[in-house]
C-alpha cells in the first residue's frame, strides 16, 4: 500500500511541523508581499520629501519603509496621493483540508473495477481466476524488473521471469505446494542461465535480483492458487482478499484521522501507531465474521487470529515494498492503475499475506 494511506500527510493543513505551504493566489500575495519580498535599499530623502506636518522636510520615523506598503497601515500619516489606492483584498486563502494526496475517485473507481473481475472469475469459474493471478504477477514482474533497471542499471532477465513466473502459478494450483517448488527451481536456473548470453560485467547483482523477483512476486502469489484448490476455495481466496482490503482500510482510516505517531518514520513516514490499531482492530472484526460464516467448520475465535496475523503480515509487505521504493527513490512502482499506483503498489500488502492466511487455514479446517 502507499505511504497516503496511514495516517495524515504532509501538506494536510496550515502551519504544521509537516505541512507544506499554503497555496499561491492573488490575495494571499498581496497580504504576504512586506514578509516575502526583500527589504528595498531606503536612499536618501529628497528635500521636500517627507514631511512631519509642520512644514519641516524629515524622513518620518513611522513613515512606509516598503514601496508596497499602503497608507492604511499608517492611519496617521497625510495622504501623498490625491487618489487613495484600493483597499486590501479581503483575505481568502482557503482552509486546507486533510487529503491522501491520491484521486480518490479514480482509486475507487478502479478499485470497483478490479473487484469485479475478482468475484466474476473466482465463482464462475476457478481456472479463470487462475489466469488473473498469472497476469498480475508477469505485470509485477515487468514494473519491478523495470525499475530496477532504470534506477539501479540492474538487468534481471525478464522473459524467464514471466514464463516461469506464470508456469509457477498454474503448477501450484495442478499440482499444489510440490508443483510451486518445483517451478521456482526452474525459473532461478533459467534465470542462471538466461543471463549468461550477455558480458559477465554485472552478472551476479544480475541473476541476484531476478531470484529475488521470482520469489517475491510469482512464488507468493503461488499460495493464492493453492488457497483456491479447496472445496470452499472462492471462499478462502475472497477472506484472504476482504481482510488484507480490510486491514488497509482500518489503516487509513484511523491514522487519518487520528495518526500522531510515527511507525516507521525513516521507511514509511506516512504510516502510524494509530493506522496500525485500526488495521488490527478492522482485521480481526471481519476476520470473526468470515470464518464463522464463509469457511466450512470455520470458528469465530480462528477468525481473531486470522485478522490479527494478516494485519501484521499487510503491514510489513507494506513497509518491505516502501523500502524497496525508498532505496530506487521512487513513489509508485508503475502508473497502470490511476489512483493506486501500479500492480505492485496494489499488490505489495498481498503478497506476504497469502502464506500467512493459507497456513493458517490450513491449521484451523485443513486444505481440502
């Protein structure tokens, strides 16, 4: 998830510590212009300049300093100018509200959308959703390979990510947990070997990255598909998907409101103590709800233990997906999905999720 979505941002009000300037206008220049310009050289004052009101030429001590300084500020000055100037524009700098810094209109819009072909692949039909998680993960792949390579000169090989990375996902859902590993061996030595086709310089830090890209992007995303080869599977796949969307949600909500202190100041200065009270809290509500009611043989006090493992679970794929972003110096992964980011920015909270949650549904009603 993005840094927004924890708590209040900086920018989000006037005069703060962590706020950022009021916005530029005609009235506020005006009202600001003796405390922003430089202060103009005074020269000397002509004879028959300034005078006292007795007659006498002096530079009056309370006179204007400021060629922009107006004869209302000095009420007891003459007026120099038959013609009184315009009075002041009232001032009308707008009282800034709280923002995520994100369009929140796109985001829900999109969000609406994705959930959509969630829910009509996983209940129509399983290998259809199947399908979905092998698209995102070769996206993921190719906005994390991507910036890699634009920020860090890192080539991880991305055509032997993508094949195996979508050859992990369907073996795992075939041939379940065996299947998973198996693929993932393959895709590292294809990755091994896919590099050595161009100059040694560079080769190690290479294939380092593409076994770490195939392991945090089509290997996490794995256990997604062995969540879905239950009896129940659309039902274990969607708990997964409304606790981590829960988790976040619980998240913004408190710390936005209520976010004072930070939870990770130098990886994600956004997120606070208080968002991480919400996910837990919201988690661990919709967690009783789902498994007592959407899991077979499900227990409302395995859906307490649920919520409150993928709250922390979605909190540090957060945090590990802010301090890949931080180290690139970047903010979004990709601008494939307007108001979110990229695929990765959406999928980041997810992808150390799903082993959680499969384990855990594992211990409490089994796999099949």
């Amino acid at each position: 998830m993005n840094d927004s979505s924890w708590g209040a941002p900086a920018g989000s009000g006037l005069g703060g510590p962590d706020q950022g300037p009021a916005p530029a206008g005609p009235a506020y220049d005006r009202q600001q212009a003796a405390q922003t310009r430089p202060m103009p050289i005074v020269p000397d004052v002509p004879a028959g300049g300034f005078q006292d009101g007795h007659g006498r030429g002096a530079a009056h001590p309370s006179g204007p300093l400021f060629r922009d300084e107006t004869p209302h500020e000095h009420p007891q000055e003459p007026m120099s100018s038959p013609t009184p100037p315009p009075p002041p524009a009232p001032s009308s700098a707008p009282r800034q509200k709280k923002s995520a810094g994100r369009d929140l209109g796109a985001a829900i819009g999109v969000g609406v959308g994705l959930g959509a072909v969630i829910i009509a692949s996983l209940f129509i039909w399983k290998p259809a959703f199947v399908g979905v998680i092998a698209v995102a993960v070769v996206v993921g792949l190719w906005e994390l390979t991507s910036r890699l390579q634009e920020r860090k000169a890192i080539k991880a090989p991305l055509v032997p990510l993508a094949v195996g990375g979508a050859a992990m996902v369907v073996a795992g859902y075939v041939r379940g947990a065996e299947g998973a590993w198996v693929a993932m061996a393959l895709t590292a030595l294809a990755v091994l070997v896919w590099r050595m086709t161009e100059p040694p310089e560079g080769y190690l830090k290479d294939v380092t990255a593409g076994v770490f890209a195939a392991f945090y992007v089509p290997f996490l995303a794995t256990f997604v598909a062995l969540l879905l080869t239950a009896d129940d599977g659309p039902q274990r796949v969607l708990t997964f998907l409304i606790l981590t969307v829960v988790s976040d949600t619980g998240a913004y909500a408190i710390g936005w409101r209520f976010g004072k202190h930070k939870l990770a100041p130098r990886i994600s200065p956004g997120k606070t103590r208080e968002g991480l009270v919400g996910a837990v809290t919201f988690a661990m509500g919709a967690g009783a709800l789902c498994m007592q009611f959407m899991i077979d043989d499900g227990v409302w006090w395995q859906g307490l233990i649920l919520g409150l493992a993928v709250a922390a679970s979605a909190t540090l794929g957060d945090l590990g997906e802010s301090m890949i972003k931080r180290d690139l110096g970047i903010k979004d992964m990709g601008t494939l999905l307007p108001g979110h980011g990229g695929i990765m920015d959406r999928l980041d909270s997810l992808l150390p999720t799903a082993p959680v949650v499969w384990l855990l549904m594992a211990l409490f009603v089994g796999t099949a």
